[in-house]
DNA sequence: GTAATTGCAAACGGTTTGCGATCTC
DNA sequence: GAGATCGCAAACCGTTTGCAATTAC
C-alpha cells in the first residue's frame, strides 16, 4: 500500500510549484532545504513511484538528464541548444498522427513525444 | 586536420550497411570481428568525430543507451516497449512545425524530435 | 505489527578522458 | 615531423540497489 511520507510530499509540493522541469539533483537539492538529511536514492525512489502511479512525468528524447514535471495534458517541449532550459509549449500533441502510424505499419501506437530545439528568446541575443 | 583510419572506416562501413540502429556496444562488438584489439573509447571517440561532421545521427531516447544510424534525410522513429528495437518509419518529418513554433514563441527553432511508443509487430503476438 | 519507506554507501552501466605509444598525412 | 588517433585503464556521473533502521497505517 503506498504511504504519505513527507519526503514524497515535500517532492510533490516542489513539482506541483514550478514551471522548470527540474532535474532529480535540482529536486535534490531544492527538498533539501526543508529536510536536510534527505537522500538522492530517496529522490530518486520517490520519483519512480510517482511516475507509476502517473502523478508525474518524465521528459526527455535526447538522452541528456532525465527531467521531471507535474502530469498534465499532452504537450510538446522546446530545449534551448544553448542554455539547455526546457520551455512548455502550448501546441497540443497531434492525436491523430498515432493512429496513421499504426494504420500504415501494423504495429500498436501508445504514444509519442516531440521536442523541438532551437535558441530560446534571451539565448538569442548573446 | 581528420584521418582516414581502419577503425574509423569500420565503423562507418557497418553503419552504412545496416538498418538497425545498433547501440555503441553492438558496434564494438560487430567491429571487433575485423579489428579485434579494438577499444571502446575508440568508438565513441569515432561516434563523436563522426556525428560533428554530420555523417551519422545519434537518436538519444531518456534512460536508454544512444543508438546510431547513418546520415539521411530526417525522418522518426518507433521504439518498441517490449524488445526495445528502433524502427525507422516512412513519414517525413514536419518541417512546417517548425516554423508555426518559431512564430508563435519568437524562439529559433532548428529542429524536433518525434519518436513513437508502443508494440511492434512481433511482439504483439506474445 | 507489518510492510512501505528511509538514509547511507556501495555498486552499476554507459560514456568520457588522461596517458604515452602509434599512425596518417 | 606534427598532430590526429590509438589502446588501455581509470575516472565520471546519473541512477539504482542492498541493508538495517525507521515510519505510516
């Protein structure tokens, strides 16, 4: 049975405040300023579990750290090339592009995720 | 200035001979039938040196190990959640995305990524 | 009470890097 | 001969895991 432990809220609570797609070392460090004497392995372990249980997720394609964000509807991303950041877009995942790729390949389609990059806005000016 | 090695030729070769995405180890391994004293630190050196000069593309999906294939006109990938196997597939990239996100969030937008989840075809049946 | 969760530290796996030797141009 | 590349082994870094102690229910 899953508990309510005050490491995977003090988590949950950071996820649920931010727009950043912080890394479990950012998470790591953030959580720690209200329980110092947290672990990474507890980082880490609580974010498996939240991600199963599909409160969370992960966010990533190119192999780089992974990122972690509050489950929210499907969207897309941006990664800045130059400062790495992670930037939410608005543009709403192309639901129908799954069903093409099955119909036309035969293989089942669950999903697919899309990350565009690029320079963002103040990366631009440097 | 860059060389012309047998190691790197090796690699080269057997990436333009297949279809399957091999990971950095199954090229180390498949390379060493010809040039057994081979390194791995040779390779990714080679997989680098290779990639800066746009011969070969590396698909980076979260988690996972960095797949590579040769060069081609851009195009998306399946990944099959069961076995793990990379696909190619037909449809052509949408490069007027691109755009439509460019214009809408004033960022440069070079590229995207798109991969798709789900079962192939053989393991559908299992 | 018991099973989930924790902190700690060690292990893991893919990848990178420092080195002196070797090879390509 | 200069500089790129090599093989080797150690280092790196994000992540996972084993364990005994603690905690939530």
């Amino acid at each position: 049975m899953r508990r309510d432990t005050k490491q995977r809220e003090a988590i949950l609570k950071l996820l649920n405040n931010t727009r950043s797609h912080p890394t479990a070392d950012q998470i790591y460090d953030e959580v720690r300023a209200d329980i110092p004497n947290i672990s990474k392995g507890t980082v880490y372990r609580n974010l498996q579990v939240l991600e199963n249980d599909g409160a969370i997720t992960v966010i990533g394609i190119n192999g780089a750290q992974s990122r972690y964000e509050i489950k929210q509807n499907s969207h897309y991303h941006f990664r800045c090339e130059k400062c790495g950041g992670v930037i939410d877009l608005d543009e709403p995942a192309d639901k129908g592009i799954d069903k093409k790729i099955a119909t036309r390949t035969g293989f089942t389609v669950s999903h697919h995720r899309t990350e565009f990059y690029g320079l963002c806005k103040d990366c631009q000016q440097k």
